[in-house]
C-alpha cells in the first residue's frame, strides 16, 4: 500500500508540473489524492476488523455450543479485543467483555443474545469474505420470545440449548 500511495503522490505531482499548474493547485491535487488514499486505506481497514470480529464471534459460538465456560470466557475476550479495533462497537465490546467476566453460563447466553443481534448488524453493513453467511433463528431462546445467531454452516447448532434441543431453530436469511 505504502507504494501505492507513493505512486500516486508521485503521479499527481507529475501531471501538476507538466500541466505548467501554480503551486497552489499542485497542492491541492496532492490533497485530494492523499484523501482518496486514506479513504481506501480506512475501508479497507474495516474490512479487516470487521473480518476479524466475525471470526471472533464464531469461536464464541461454537464455544457456547460446548458448554465450557471457561473456553467462553477465552472466545469472549478474544471477541471483545477485536471489537476495540472498530468505531461503534463500544457497548458491543461491553457484552462480550460481561461474557468473558462471568462464570454463569446462563449469563453468558442471555448475553451472547444481545451481542449477535450487533453482531449480524455489522456483518450486514459490511462486506465479509466468507462464502454463506447464516443467519439462524431459535424461537425457544430467550425465555420464547426467540434469539438470532449467525453461522457458517446451514445445518442447526443452537448455542442457547446444546445439551437439549441442539437442532431447534431453522436459517431466517443467508449473507452471500
């Protein structure tokens, strides 16, 4: 990126002087490529962290599918150290922050709910490199009034009631 952004710089500053251009409009050509530059360089940026919070997110939810707290609290933490990285996530980063800090399993899906609903908002409104995204359905989930969680695979894995009713829920919409 660094020559790419040397390059362009270069280019602009090229095309000023051949152009007989004043100096003030040489300076304002490499602002406006310096900008285009940044630009790119802070979507890319996003695409990275939010890449890597989705696959957080996932370690998370198969953790959750193992019913091992301890592995939990790990993918949590994990989870909430990627959700730093992004603009926004701060009281996302807070639930998975309250899922690492507890023992309570329980607590630690009631949260986990909370968190996906985020969760499938940010993937939504990026653009992750995974081929098929699931978005997965549980109507059990939170005492019935029903819980989201996204997944790589189609088939079923509730990670609200592993032990019991693993395959409750059904795919509500795919991300391509």
């Amino acid at each position: 990126m660094k020559i790419v952004n040397q390059t362009l710089m270069f280019a602009a500053l090229l095309a000023a002087s051949a152009c007989n251009q004043s100096t003030k409009k040489q300076q304002d050509t490499v602002k406006k490529d310096t900008t285009a530059v940044e630009a790119v360089n802070a979507q890319v940026a996003d695409t990275v962290n939010t890449n890597n919070v989705f696959t957080a997110y996932i370690g998370l939810k198969d953790q959750l599918l193992k019913s091992d707290v301890e592995a939990i609290k790990t993918a949590a933490a994990t989870l909430d150290g990627k959700l730093a990285s992004i603009k926004g996530c701060s009281e996302t980063a807070t639930l998975a922050h309250q899922i690492a800090t507890t023992n309570d399993i329980k607590a630690q899906r009631a949260a986990f709910l909370i968190l996906s609903t985020d969760i499938i908002a940010l993937v939504k409104g990026s653009s992750i490199e995974a081929s098929t995204i699931y978005i997965d359905y549980c109507p059990m989930a939170d005492s019935g009034k029903g819980g989201y969680w996204l997944s790589l695979s189609k088939k079923i894995e509730n990670p609200y009631f592993p032990e019991h009713m693993k395959e409750c829920g059904q795919v509500k919409e795919q991300i391509n």
